[in-house]
C-alpha cells in the first residue's frame, strides 16, 4: 500500500509541478509585454553626476589660450575646449590680434594654429599638434530645458579649471543666434570654456556675460562646432577682421558702418565678436513716435570702441571712440574743445552722465557728442580741462535717456 501511495504522491506532485510551470508561463507571458510598454512610456530617469563627478570628468579637457602679436607680446588670454584629439574650440574674440597661439594643459604650453573660423558666431577653433588632452563628451542643446542643471568650466581671469554651477534661464534667440542664457557664473577669461550638462556632456561654449545684470551669462550651443568645417578658413585674412590690414583701416571700418542701419552681424564681420555685451534693460525714447525702445552696448575695449544697439529690429544707434587712431569729420580724440566748436561752427550743448563721471559736448543737429573726462577728486572740474576723450556719433531722432542737461 505504501509503495502505491508513494507512486500516486508522486504523480500528484509531478503533475502539479507542470501546472505550475505552465500557470507561471502563462502568467510571465502575459505581463511580460506589459513590462515592455510600461519601460517605454515612462523611462527611469537617466542617472545624473554631481558637481566635483562632472569636474572630474570633463576638466581635462579644458585648456588655457594665449594669443600672441607679430612682435610676441601677449595681447590676450582665454579658454578653450579640447572636441577632439590635437583640436581646441573657443570664441574668436578671444584669438583677436594674434599671430601666434599657445595652449596650456597641465603646465605645458602647445604651439597651436588657427584653422576654422566662424565670426559671425564668434566660434573659432584651433589645431595643436603633440596635445594630449583628452576630449570631452559631446552633448546637444536639443536636449537642454530651462531648468536643467549646468555647469561652466574654464579660466576666469587666468584662474585655471574654476567650475560655476547654474542652471539653463532662458534658451534665446539674438542677433540670428541661438544662445544658452544661464546663472553659471562666467567672468573676463572664461570665454572659450565649456558649458557641462549633468551627465558632463558639452551643451555649450561659454561666450560673453551682462555687466549691467545679475546672472547674466550667455553660451553658443556645441551643436555649431559641427558646422566649423563648412566654413571657409578665414584665418589667412583674419587681419582684416580683428587688425587693420594694410588698404582697410580702422577708420575705414568706423566709416562702412551706417547708424540706423547697419546691425550687429555686420559689426561682427568687421571687428569680430564683441568682448564685452551689457544693457539690454536700457531703453531710448522715439520723439516721432513716443515710446521708449531696449538697446545694448557692444564694445571692444582693445580697439577703443562700443557700438549701441536697438533690439528687434537690429539697427546701430551710436558708435563711440575712444582710440587716438579714428577721427569724425577730421576731429579726433586729444581735440581741444574750441577747437571742435569752431569746427561744427557751433557752440554745442554740455550734458553729463547720471553718474557724472563724463561731460558731454552735444551737437543735436549733426548727431555728434563729444566726452570730457571729470576729475575724481573735484567732479566739478574736467580731469583733462577742454580736450576730447571721447566722440559719439548717434541718431538724433532717440534721446538716450541715461544723461541729463547739467548746465
């Protein structure tokens, strides 16, 4: 009996098993897809690194540019973003004036040549033979929101390998540009450095900041280095964009430049990216129409220029000299101010600044201003008594509203 009972329990059981075996089949069968769809639908978030994991794995990959004259002086410093093995990306005002480059990584300099030049964008890159830096992963400004964490690597007033962290503010459109607006901080010498994800993936090339702002912070999407080679190399007749070259002056540029009509592009074209951008909050007031418009300054410090701008519509308010080199109908900076009244046949309006740093001399009718330095110490008095540091040629029909009549 027992020997039968033990071979009916074994049936039991073994039948059972099947069931069993079959019951999970038919189970794993069914929520398997299930599974599928649901992995689809709702994706687990993409895991993210944290600051000093992104530092770690993507500072490497930034270096220090030095640009050098015909002469071997040094005339400028910035950072740069090493894409692909021996090439470096950065903004082309930062490669300004120079005849030769040297990138630094890890206390070694590299001889460095320009190959690609974008100055519309301000986007520039070089090649730097023996580098051995490795290149940083490449992202998307596709898949940026506003919002996503990001951060900005690069050499802020030399300081090499200095990480900010923001987030992305606002994704904008300027001047027939996409850029990536963002509270990592950037400051003079970060241009040309990278602008990280949170999986340290390259979104960005950190470009200019707003000094008339808070958080201000602008960078080029990475997606435009894939265009560089498209590009027709220009780094032969750069001289003729950032130096005046022999038969196109300084002055001839100043005076290609139409105001009220020539925009930011074609500036651009003629001096390359500005070094610094700031006052887009400032308006002027439209006496034909009554309302106020936004401008901004773009300035190149080196050349002794600023160029104002109305925004949507582009259109060039004011340009302002401060270089010895360009003159306004045969008046130059150093000009004595008798001098300039005679001249204009006009004894002018005097104006100043709301932070009364500068007098202005103000010739309405013929859209011209000339600036006098104050004196520190005594703002009553010109630091330089009667001579021109300054001329602004401007459009009459605006009123800019940061000066006031002083006298």
């Amino acid at each position: 009996m027992d020997r039968y009972a033990d071979k009916g329990a074994s049936r039991g059981n073994s039948l059972a098993a099947r069931l069993r075996g079959r019951a999970g089949s038919y189970v794993l069968a069914r929520v398997l897809p299930l599974l599928v769809v649901a992995a689809l639908l709702f994706p687990c978030p993409a895991l993210t690194d944290s600051p000093s994991q992104v530092f770690e794995k993507t500072s490497s990959g930034i270096v220090v540019i030095a640009v050098y004259n015909d002469k071997g002086k040094a005339v400028g410093l910035g950072s740069g973003v090493v894409t692909r093995p021996g090439q470096v990306v950065t903004n082309c005002h930062v490669t300004k004036g120079g005849e030769n480059y040297k990138v630094r990584w890890q206390n070694q300099a590299y001889a460095a040549s320009l190959t690609y030049s974008d100055f519309d964008r301000d986007l520039c890159q070089l090649k730097v033979p023996g580098l051995k830096a490795p290149a940083v992963s490449i992202g998307s400004v596709k898949a940026l929101k506003v919002g996503t964490r990001v951060y900005a690597i690069g050499a802020p007033q030399g300081l090499e390998l200095t990480l900010s962290e923001g987030i992305v503010s606002a994704l904008r459109d300027l001047e027939g540009s996409k850029y990536i607006q963002t509270t990592a901080a950037i400051s003079s010498g970060s241009s040309g450095g990278g602008l990280f994800d949170d999986q340290a993936r390259l979104v960005g090339i950190t470009t200019f900041y707003l000094e008339d702002g808070q958080s201000l912070n602008f960078a080029l999407p990475v997606d435009c280095i894939a265009e560089l080679p498209s590009i027709p190399d220009t780094s032969e007749d750069r001289n003729s964009v950032t130096v005046p070259a022999p038969g196109f002056s300084l002055q001839a540029q100043v005076d290609s430049l139409e105001i009220g009509t020539s925009d930011l592009g074609v500036i651009r074209k003629l001096f390359g990216g500005p070094e610094i951008l700031r006052g887009l909050e400032m308006e002027w007031y439209e006496r034909s129409t009554g309302k106020n418009r936004k401008i901004y300054d773009a300035e190149y410090p080196s050349k002794g220029l600023s160029f104002s701008l109305f925004i949507n519509p582009s259109e060039l308010y004011s340009i302002t000299i401060t270089t010895k080199n360009v003159s306004v109908r045969g008046l130059r900076t150093g000009a004595h101010i008798e001098s300039v009244r005679k001249k204009l046949s006009e004894r002018g309006r005097l104006l100043t600044t709301e932070s009364q740093d500068w007098w202005w001399l103000d010739f309405q009718k013929q859209g011209l201003k000339f600036g006098f330095e104050r004196d520190k110490k005594f703002p009553a008095k010109l630091a330089k008594p009667e001579i021109v540091t300054r001329i602004e040629i401007y459009n009459s029909t605006f009123e800019d509203t940061r000066r006031k009549t002083d006298r």
